[in-house]
C-alpha cells in the first residue's frame, strides 16, 4: 500500500530568493553554467574512448564491438548509471579516457546489476593503476548493496611500464581477484564474458566466475600470449590454439559457454542472469509531492567560492519534498 513519508504538519520552508541575494544568484548560475558546459565537454571526450582510429581498428579490423554498444546489447534499455566517468583523464602521463574501462549500474532481465567493461580502444584496454581504482570502486557498490556483478573482459593485462603502481599493495590489483572470491562467498553472482584479448591477471576474473561465455574468434584466455611462448620455448603457437574459445570450452573447462557471436554471448549471459534465482532489490511505490520550488534553481544556489554562499534552507527547499522540513 502506498503511504506518505511526512507529518503534515511539518513547516513549509520559505524559499523564495530574495532581492538581496539576487546578485550572488546570478554569479553562482554564471558559474554552474561554465561549469557544467566543461563537464559536458569532458564526457564527450570521455564517451569516444580511444579516439576514432581506434575505433575504427576496434570495429573493422578486429571486427569487435564498441564498449558502448555492448552494453546496448547486455542491458534492458539504454539507460544506466555510469560510474566514474571522469576518471583517466588529466594525468601526468596523459589522458586514459574513463581510465579504460567503463563502470556502472544498470538493469538485465528486471536485475539490479554492477557492470564492468574493458575499452580495448584504450591503449589496448591494457589496465592502468586508475583503472585498478575504478574497478575496486564499482566492486564496493557491487558488495555493499548486495548487487550481481558482469564483467566483460577485453584487457591486454596490466600496462608494465606502471606495474609498480599496480600489484604489490592491498589497494592494487590482486584486490580485484580479492573481491571477487568474497563476493562468491556473500552468495553474490559473477558472470564474465570473454569478448576479446584476456591476458595475464586478466584472465583470472573469468575463470573464477559462477558462469563465463566466450565468444569464438575473438576471445581469447591465456596468462602469456604466443610472443611469451615463442621467448621461452622457442615454439609457435596461434592464439586460437593457446587460448581460445573451442579450447576452453571443449578441453580445458574455463568457460561455460561457447558463443559465435558477441550478439549471441550478450543473449546467453541475459540467460544465465535471468535463471540464477537472484532476486532483484524491492521498489517502493511511495507518494510524494515535488518541492514546491524550481529544483533547477540550484545551479544559482552551488556557491563559486565561500564569498557566494546563501542560506542553506533555499536549497533545502528545493530538494524536499512538498518543500517541508523539520
């Protein structure tokens, strides 16, 4: 049954903007503006990841997906929650847009879950120290609220020339590995597919998944590629043959699932979502009324600087329900 969240008798918050404060208002909007028309100007940047060659490379030589139009295929509707979309960028080495791998919240088959997708557009989706960070991040989401966790792995390994920054501490990347385990432990589900290179740490967060498709051709699963092969043994092997797919679905058991296509592997794990016995998080169908003023207002009331303050019951009054506070 639907119920209301507040005594009636709650005060009504008086959030008219008065006259004195017009001046700071109209500062504090100027900057809001500026400030939101760079943010937009860096996802833009952040949403091409490798930049168009890269794609391009991605999608007609190695006749792979975009990270992005994945998700299209894995999710319920387009519409997610992106996590850390920022982070990568501006670094003293330069840019790594979304640190490489894109993170976030979103729905498969009625299933809240937490993403995590390698961006091989990104210097090869090799994994960088940020990208390390990001991802224990969205594992922290994923076990705080309890929530089924994919990965689509697409990941060249760590980035060495960094790997100081990336293994040897608690915060670093066997964390990853870490988390996933306890995870399994919690009776919380990890799913992975396999939908491109899948190198040295890489390959761990597969194989130790409840359920992993792979996708024929283009998946691959080893610690050391066939360079590695060739230095230590002398011997030439071909990628299918080291790791691929029909190897690791016919011989040695690491994947669950064969899949032909990446279309057809984002279809199976949606299978294999949809009959875990996860139940999704309750919704709460709870009235509420809308402040009763113009939530839009706050770009005017998020000060510049402590100069450009106002009182904080403006903003409190249009962020509360029917304006009401106590």
């Amino acid at each position: 049954a639907k119920y209301r969240r507040y005594a009636k008798t709650y005060p009504v918050l008086d959030g008219r903007i008065l006259s004195v404060y017009r001046h700071v208002f109209e500062e504090n909007l100027r900057n809001s503006e500026a400030v939101i028309k760079r943010y937009s100007e860096l996802l833009e940047v952040a949403s091409k990841g490798g930049g168009e060659n890269a794609i391009l490379r991605h999608t007609q030589r190695n006749k792979k997906l975009f990270v992005r139009e994945r998700l299209k295929l894995l999710l319920d509707d387009e519409s997610f929650l992106e996590l850390s979309p920022l982070a990568g960028l501006s670094l003293p080495y330069g840019d790594v847009p979304a640190a490489g791998c894109l993170t976030g919240i979103g729905k498969i088959c009625g299933v809240w879950c937490v993403f995590m997708a390698n961006d091989a557009t990104v210097k090869g989706g090799t994994i960088y120290p940020i990208g390390v960070k990001k991802q224990l991040r969205a594992q922290e989401i994923a076990m705080q609220n309890r929530l089924l966790s994919v990965y689509l792995v697409d990941s060249g390994g760590a980035f060495l020339p960094l790997q100081s920054e990336l293994f040897p501490d608690k915060s670093h990347g066997g964390r990853v590995f870490y988390n996933e385990a306890i995870m399994s432990a919690m009776r919380i589900p990890q799913v992975a597919v396999v939908c491109g290179s899948c190198v040295a740490g890489g390959a761990y967060v597969p194989t130790m998944a409840e359920e992993t498709v792979i996708i024929d051709k283009i998946g691959t699963l080893f610690l050391a590629g066939p360079p590695l092969v060739k230095a230590a043994t002398g011997e030439y092997v071909s990628p299918e043959d080291l790791g691929g797919a029909k190897l690791h679905s016919r011989v040695s058991g690491c994947s669950d699932h064969f899949a032909s296509s990446e279309k057809e592997a984002y279809e199976r794990i949606r299978n294999v979502i949809s009959t875990l016995n996860y139940d999704p998080l309750p919704e709460e169908a709870a009235e509420h009324d809308s402040p009763l003023y113009s939530p839009e207002e706050l770009l005017g009331l998020a000060p510049q600087g402590y100069r450009c303050t106002l009182p904080v019951k403006l903003i409190l009054s249009r962020l509360m329900d029917g304006s009401r506070f106590q």
